[in-house]
C-alpha cells in the first residue's frame, strides 16, 4: 500500500509542529523519518495512522484520505506500534498477539482457524512463541517490544508504523526487530519508522527523510540525506560518514566538540601508521599543532589525523614511499618543535620514515615510544631496529607510555630553556 | 498458572451459575424466622399456597420480605460489581471502583436532602439519590474535557475525588443539621447502605436498567481488552477509544447510581470482586465481566444474610459486611496468587 502525504501541516495549541510535509511512499518500502528530538517525528507518524488530524492537507493510503476512513476501516491496513506502550493488566503474551485479530473479528466470535494460524506465525516471526504463556508485564523491554511487533503482525497491515522501535533495546535486539521488519517488506509491508539512530537508519532504511522543526530538510536515499552538512544543519552537530563495509551502508560518527587551540604550544610532527598514532594524535591535539606523515589514506590514523585537523603529508598506499612525498615530510619535521615516533610497525614501506627522523640530525626534539620493543615490529629483518637504536643513541628521548609523553612534552615547550635533553 | 483456557473459564461459569441457584434458595430460607426449604421451592416454582388455598405466613414473608430482598441484592451486587470492572477496565486501574468518579458522595448527598426535608414516597428517596449521583458525575465530566472533546482519565479521576469531597462536605453538613433528630440516623444508615428497604416498585424499576446495562457493558467488553493497550493502542486495533469510553463510563454510571438509588453506599463489592474474578479468570474482558456480574450478585446476597442473621434481631448495615467478608479474602488472594496491582 502506497502512503501519500501532500501539503500536511499541524499545530498543537496553536504552536505550529509540522509545516508543508509532502511525501510519497511505495509499496514494500522501508521509509526512515530521522531528526533530533522534538522535529515532529511522532507527531508525524500521528498524523498519517489518523489518531490526529492534519490542520491542513492530508494523508493517503493508496488513493483514500485517511481522515475518511473509519477507526476500524484504517486498523485493518494500517496499525502501529508507538513509542513506550504500557499493557493494563496480566495479559499473556499470546492474548496480547491474539488481540492484533480484533479488526477482522466480530464482537464476540470465537478465533476461526485463520485466526489462530495467523496469530501462531506472527509469535513464530517475532520469536516470542517461547514465552507465549508468560504475561508480558514481566517481560523485559526487548521481549515487550518483540510481543507488540508480533500483534503488529497478526494484525496482517499492509502499512506499518514503528515509533523508536529499537529505543532501549540492546544492540542484538534492535538488529533482530530490523530483520524482522525487512524481511516482511519482501511480501510487501510497507514500514514507516521513526529513528533516532541514524545508523540503522541508513543500514535498514531504502529511504530516508530528515525532519528539522516541523519541515522536511531532505528526502531520498541513505547517501543522499545523510551527508555531513544535512545531519550539522538539523542536529547541530559535526558528523562524520563513512562506508561501513561489512553491511555495505553508511556509518556515521559524531565528531565530538573540541576547543580550538588559541595558541599551540609548538609544532609536532608525528610519525605513525596502522592505527599506532590514534591515541598519541588524541593525546596532543588541543596543545600543539600537528602534522602526520608520511600516511596513506587507507589508514586509520590517516582518519584521525583528518579529523584532528592535522597537517598530513600523503602518498598513495600499497606502495613504497615516493621521493617527493620523502622531501615533503622531511621538511615538515625540519619545521616543527619535536617528532614523535609512534610505536608502529615498520616494513619496507614506511622505513624510510625512521630514515627522515634520523636526516634531522638532532636538530629537532625526537620523542620514540616503548624503543626497547621495536624487534617485536620490525619486518625489514633488523634494518627498523637499527635505525631505531641509532636514534636513541643520538639523543632522541625514549618514551613508555602517552601520559609520560605529554608531561615531557609540556615541560620541553613550557621552559624556554628547549633541549636540555 | 494463570492459563485460562476455554474448559476452565467454562467450570468457573458453571460453578458461579450454581452458587447463584443455590444462593437464590438459601436467600430466601435464611432469616429470622424459619422457612422450610420445601416452602421456598414451591413458592419459587410458582405453587406458593398452603393446603386450605389461603396464603401462608410463609408464603407472605416469602413474597413481601426476602425475595424482594434476596433479588434486590442480586441486581445491586451485579450492577456494582460489573461497574467496578468496567471502571477498573477503563481506567487501566485495579484500584478503581464505581464510586470513583463521585457517585457516592453525590448519591448520599440527594438522599441525605430527600431526608431531611422529610419527603416521603416510595420512589423520592431512590429519586434524590440518583439526582445526586448523576449530578456528581456529570460536573466531573464536565471538568475533564479536553479540546477536541477528548477526555483524560486522569483528570477524570482527579476531578472524581474533588468534586467527591466537595459533596461529601455538603451530606456532613445535612448531618449537622439533623443532628438529634432520627431523620440523623436515617442519613447515616442510608449511607451505609443497606437492602431493607427492598419492594417490588424498586425491583420492577431497577430490573430493566441492570440487565440491559449489563448486556451492554459485556458487548463492549473487547473493547475494554483494546484500551488495555492504551488509548493509542486502541486505536490501532479500529477501536474508536472516545466513543467506547463514553459509552462505557455512561453506562456504568447509570448502573451505579440506580443501584445506590435503592441499596444506598454499599462498599467493597464493586472493587473487590471485579478483582477477585480477574485473578480467578484472567484479564479478558469478555469473560471477566459476565463472571464479575454473577459473582457480585451472589457476593452481595451473602453478606446481606449474615448482614440479617448475626445480630438477631437487629440488623447490620450490609457495607459493614461486605467489607470484613471482602478485604481478607482479597488480602488472601493477595499474597497466595501473588497478584500485581
């Protein structure tokens, strides 16, 4: 069944909650409306299962206006299950699926064979069969929410809307209810949900609307709404997407709020790979201004680095290090106060990163991490080590562990009496 | 435990239809002055006259006192009992009970005025009293509209519980005035409760209004299992949660002031047995409510014999008796099912 919103606009005590909302939704789509608290998203979804009515525009199913349907007429295509529903009494989880029959049934008919089918292969799907003869106030919110998903089901929609279904539900959970939903998009269900969770929105969802005070900032698919600049607008925050390649989707991270550095302390420079520089990067960027290299972007602590804001000296990956990429790195360490060298595993590849380090001839504060451990990461059969014990033999200051690294730091660039190690 | 499967909610009916039978017969033996049980059953299959053709002494304390009494509880006991569940029902609230939206005190208030100013007539008392009630419940749901004509159960019951007190001051304050007279003693029995006053009149008014009350509370008794989902619940099962609600709540009042018009306040049946039944039967509505109604009646007929026999030959006011019969069991059932409120 296809939902058509056209021109939908409410207010609540004459506080305007929804503005020009116009949507489409096909057949056996799973339709995500995201958005920071208090968008409208539940009263949205209000407005299209009729339990409130727009003060202007309207909602379609297929070709007939919601608002002119009855209460029993909506309930045998549509139903939903909203955010937080508490049960009156011990009913059973069976009894509490079996209800999910009432819009098909007469007042006082016992259930027919349809009936009972139907209700087993909805506990069946939601997997609360086990617990059927348990009543659901003792049940935990996941078997709960499982319980109103499986009457949901029993009820056989055609549309189906999910306030938060996943809210306060453990990761396994939230996944399970998702599946459970796809898969009955197949027969083709149509799934309306609210989310708050703008990864499993753009893991499950076909589509996506971002909701922003009451009006629709974007529709369309996962990569096209959420982009950085979208998600900062409505919910004021800084955000990185990225492709998660184990489920193929977005994923997109929150860029925690950091105060700028007004004045750095010094110019470091810091020489890392394979996610050896993440928490060294964390450690130093709100006191010095930083610089990495010589990276590719296929690293994470390219990533990090990217999102620190440093200064980060490139080459291309799965290849040794270009001489131009060599100089440039080279010239950014000759231009900072100190060079930290990261506990990262050396190959081939990024050998010649120590050998730059060793080029500065000590004119620059060298820091290296856990020295006594480079054999452990050394795959140039000796020649990291070697270049590693040259370095601290010429003076660079061996470090164990982060905190030591910045308290050696601080004092270094607080003094001005630089270099006395 | 808790299973309810259809061969046992059929047993419990079987059994409360029994104790009903049962309870009609013993109604009408038990009391102060003794009536073979021969004599009751003939007169209660119609043959009720002795052997010379003219009536008995026990055909006339039959007719005239206790059957009328005996079916007076019947109806009361079942108009209280299966309000109570229906309120409970509606309010989503073990704890409620039909008088909580004001009808007692409201009921008491109009009886107490009728009293007072020395009205007499078989139906003014009756007539006061369901006034009273009436008029307490009709402020209150005056007070609980919403926009959009909604109304909030909370507020409903809030607006109960004042409007109750705002009633139940004025009664203090017809006591005060009566105070040494015996229209005094009238107003605080009354208030008590009590089915004494039992006639045919008030059986031949009341008959019509339990039974197609009760008919229609058990109609809409699914939807009461919908709106266990909450109102938006409800909805989403194409229950119109307003319009049942009204229906519900109109009719459950009807119910309760006319069987408070003619038994007074009689306490405890409409709270405890809806409850006793739901953990005998279960929570759905549609069996919970027809087991409540002939559970209530039987309940009240009972108390109303112990209300008569254990102080011969005064009488106790039944609400005394409901309430020490009603409030240990309920603790019993209580702590042994280990019930959830």
């Amino acid at each position: 069944m296809d939902i058509t919103i056209k021109g939908l606009h409410f207010s609540y005590n004459g506080k305007p909650v929804l503005e020009e909302i116009s949507l489409s939704i096909q057949k056996g789509e799973i339709f995500a409306i995201v958005g920071p608290n208090g968008s409208g998203k539940t009263t949205l979804l209000k407005n299209i299962s009729g339990v409130l009515t727009p003060d202007a525009g309207a909602v379609y199913l297929d070709m007939k206006r919601v608002t002119d349907l009855s209460t029993r007429d909506i309930a045998r295509h549509l139903t939903a299950v909203e955010q937080e529903r508490e049960v009156g009494f011990d009913f059973t989880v069976r009894e509490v699926v079996a209800m999910g029959r009432i819009p098909h049934q007469g007042r006082f008919a016992r259930e027919t064979q349809k009936d009972k089918q139907k209700i087993r292969e909805a506990m069946e799907l939601a997997n609360v069969t086990s617990f059927a003869n348990r009543p659901i106030r003792e049940l935990s919110g996941g078997e709960k929410q499982r319980t109103f998903l499986a009457m949901a089901l029993s009820q056989e929609p055609k549309v189906l809307l999910l306030d938060e279904p996943t809210t306060h539900l453990d990761i396994n959970y939230q996944i399970q209810i998702m599946e459970i939903v796809r898969q009955q998009t197949r027969t083709g269900l149509t799934v309306l949900m609210a989310l708050h969770d703008l990864n499993l929105a753009a893991q499950y969802a076909d589509r996506v609307a971002l909701l922003h005070r009451g009006r629709l900032l974007a529709i369309g698919e996962p990569k096209e709404v959420l982009t950085p600049s979208n998600i900062r607008r409505a919910f004021e925050t800084d955000v990185v997407v990225g492709h998660n390649p184990l489920t193929n989707s977005l994923y997109i991270n929150t860029v925690p709020y950091r105060r700028k550095v007004s004045t750095p302390l010094g110019k470091v420079h810091v020489i890392c790979g394979g996610g050896s520089g993440v928490a060294v990067l964390h450690a130093l960027a709100d006191r010095f201004s930083l610089s990495v290299g010589v990276i590719s972007p296929l690293d994470s602590d390219f990533q990090a680095a990217q999102r620190l804001g440093a200064k980060i000296v490139i080459d291309a990956p799965f290849a040794p290090i270009s001489p131009k990429a060599y100089k440039e790195n080279l010239d950014t360490m000759r231009s900072s106060d100190g060079v930290v060298i990261c506990d990262t595993p050396f190959g081939p590849g990024n050998l010649p990163n120590l050998r730059a380090a060793l080029e500065l001839e000590n004119k620059v504060n060298i820091y290296v991490l856990n020295p006594e451990e480079i054999e452990k990461r050394d795959y140039t059969e000796g020649q990291a080590a070697q270049l590693v014990r040259q370095l601290v033999r010429s003076g660079a200051v061996p470090i164990s562990s982060i905190k030591e690294l910045k308290r050696c730091l601080a004092v270094d660039y607080c003094s001005t009496d630089r270099g006395v190690n | 435990m808790r299973r309810s499967p259809r061969g046992y909610r059929r047993r419990v009916f079987v059994i409360l239809l029994a104790l009903a039978a049962v309870t009609l017969v013993a109604g009408v033996i038990v009391g102060p002055v003794y009536i073979p049980i021969s004599d009751a059953f003939s007169y209660l299959i119609g043959r009720g006259t002795s052997a010379d053709g003219s009536p008995s002494v026990s055909y006339l304390i039959i007719s005239q006192i206790r059957l009328p009494r005996v079916l007076l509880g019947l109806l009361v006991g079942c108009a209280l009992a299966i309000s109570g569940g229906t309120m409970q029902g509606l309010f989503r609230n073990p704890l409620a009970s039909p008088y909580v939206l004001g009808i007692a005190s409201g009921a008491s208030t109009g009886a107490s005025l009728i009293i007072l100013l020395n009205l007499h007539g078989v139906l003014f008392l009756s007539l006061g009293a369901f006034i009273g009630g009436s008029l307490a419940v009709g402020i209150v749901y005056q007070l609980a509209q919403e926009r959009d004509r909604k109304t909030s159960v909370y507020t409903l019951i809030l607006a109960g519980v004042a409007v109750g007190a705002l009633f139940s001051a004025v009664t203090s304050f017809i006591i005060f005035l009566s105070s040494g007279t015996e229209r005094m003693t009238d107003v605080i029995f009354w208030i008590m409760g009590g089915l004494g006053r039992a006639n045919w009149t008030y059986l031949y008014v009341l008959t019509p209004i339990v039974a197609l009350g009760s008919v229609i509370l058990i109609v809409f008794s699914r939807d009461l299992n919908a709106l266990a989902m909450g109102e938006e619940g409800a909805f989403h099962l194409g229950i119109n949660p307003e319009t049942s609600k009204r229906i519900m709540l109109g009719v459950a009042t009807l119910l309760t002031s006319s069987a408070v018009a003619f038994a007074g306040t009689i306490g405890f049946v409409g709270l405890i047995i809806p409850h006793i039944m739901r953990l005998i039967i279960g929570p759905d509505h549609r069996f919970l409510l027809p087991a409540t109604a002939i559970a209530g009646a039987v309940f009240l007929v009972w108390a109303d014999m112990v209300a008569r026999t254990v102080v011969q030959p005064a009488e106790l006011p039944v609400g005394i008796i409901t309430a020490f019969l009603g409030a240990p069991f309920f603790l019993y059932l209580l702590k042994t099912k280990k019930a959830r409120m």
